[in-house]
C-alpha cells in the first residue's frame, strides 16, 4: 500500500503587506487609500513597489552587512512559470541579477532545451543577499527573508513553481530542515500561500550548482545522469502548464 505523504506544514512567515513600508510615514487613511489601489496594481507594478519600499536598502538580517548588493529577481512579472534557487553567488552579488553565474548557465541552458527562454519566466532566491563564502542561508536569514520571496509569489501568481534545490524546497513546502532533495522530488506538491492569496503547482530538483559538481565527477564525454534528471523534473513541470493539468493535492 502507498505511503500518503502527510500535508505539509506550510511555516508560517510575517505577513509583507505592500504599503508596509508607507505605513509608518502615513497616516491611516492614506495607508488604507494605497492598500485598495494596490489590488489594482500589474504585477510588475507590486513587483516595483515590493523591491523599492518594502525591501528597500534592507538591513534585516547580517548579510546586509557583506552584500555588494540586493538580488530581488528577473524576468517576466507575469510568467506561468517561476524558478526559485538558494542564494546569489559571487556573480549574481555583483550584477544584481539571480542566476548569472556558472549554475545560471546551466539553468539557461535547461530552458533553452524546453523551448524557453529566461525573459519567459521569473527567477528569484530564497534568499535575496549573498552569504559569505556562499555559505549555506541559515534559519535567522531564511526567516527574515522569506516574506518577501512569499510576496513576490503573490505578485507574479505563476501556474508552476519550480524549486531549484532543497531550500526553496523545505521553505515553500514547510518541510523539516533535514529533509533531503530525493524526498521531495520526482512528484508535484501544491504550494498555498499561508495567506491562502495564491496557490500553484511546486516541483522540487536538483540545484544547477550540484548537476555541475557531479559533470565534473565524470568521464568527457559521459552523459550525466542528475542532468538528466532534471530534465525530466522539468518536462514535468511544464505539462501542468501547457496541458493546464488540473494540481494535485499534497496528501
Ligand atoms: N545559486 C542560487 O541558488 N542562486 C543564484 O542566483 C545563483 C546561484
């Protein structure tokens, strides 16, 4: 008899409100005047509103202190289909942009193989701040971060989410910080915002950064298997878009 995985325990995250930030300069009525216009908002127009008050010149946790600078997202505001790593890299610190580096070369690459191209979909990071060394994020990081990667989830509202490693993958799925990446892939999840504003499909697979390390365990010339895999993941994934597959439930 199957083992049914139980409901995940979506953690729950301090709400990012989009006025948050005019909040404290506002008096009440003129908070409650841009929350209602806010509804109205494009999702590029929350996306700006997110990066520029809300998160602003952030200095909530202590990688504010060694960041070149904050690496919010990029892409479509509107895409179907949204990717989420660990944490800018070396590269990604310094162009401000997620996925620029060796791993997002690998991810580009992977698009391309579907058809699609980085413009189509949204790219973004548990994270939005560089750890040093590229350490690991850890809970304190995640915790004061997370928000803000919720609300862009809200904002852009994607069909598919694709986590790209095991962080976003424990993070979206409220999963025990020792769960491993073989747990959670090879299935679709539902991610549901803890708002409850926003529900999509989740696939979980392997980071671009561990599909290279193992290339290089390899003979030239070897196809590697966790490239493979991913594909697969992929291909996946994207028949809930294009087929408009009705998601399935997490138990
Ligand atoms: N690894 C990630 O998880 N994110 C990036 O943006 C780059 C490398």
């Amino acid at each position: 008899m199957p083992v049914r995985e139980a409901a995940p325990v979506v953690r729950s995250a301090e709400p990012v409100r989009l006025p948050q930030a005019a909040a404290d300069a506002v008096p009440a009525m003129a908070e409650t005047a841009v929350r209602n216009s806010a509804s109205q908002w494009s999702a590029a127009e929350k996306l700006d509103y997110l990066r520029r008050k809300n998160i602003g010149n952030c200095q909530r946790c202590k990688l504010s202190t060694t960041r070149k600078q904050i690496v919010f997202g990029v892409g479509d505001p509107e895409a179907d289909l949204m990717f989420i790593g660990e944490a800018p890299g070396f590269d990604e610190d310094r162009q401000g942009e997620p996925f620029v580096g060796a791993a997002g070369r690998r991810l580009t690459q992977w698009l391309g193989r579907l058809g699609l191209r980085r413009d189509q979909v949204y790219i973004a990071n548990v994270l939005k701040c560089r750890p040093p060394g590229n350490r690991d994020p850890e809970a304190d990081e995640v915790e004061r971060c997370s928000p803000f990667l919720r609300a862009q989830i809200r904002a852009i509202a994607p069909k598919v989410i694709v986590c790209l490693g095991r962080y976003a993958g424990i993070l979206l799925l409220g999963r025990p910080t020792d769960t491993t990446l073989r747990e959670m892939r090879s299935r679709s999840w539902r991610y549901v915002d803890p708002s409850g504003a926003h529900e999509a499909s989740l696939h979980v697979t392997y980071h671009p950064s561990y599909v290279l390390r193992r290339e290089q365990e390899l003979a030239p010339g070897q196809r590697n298997p966790a490239d493979d895999t991913v594909m697969s993941d992929l291909q996946q994934a994207l028949s809930k878009i294009r087929v408009g597959a009705a998601a399935p439930q997490n138990s």
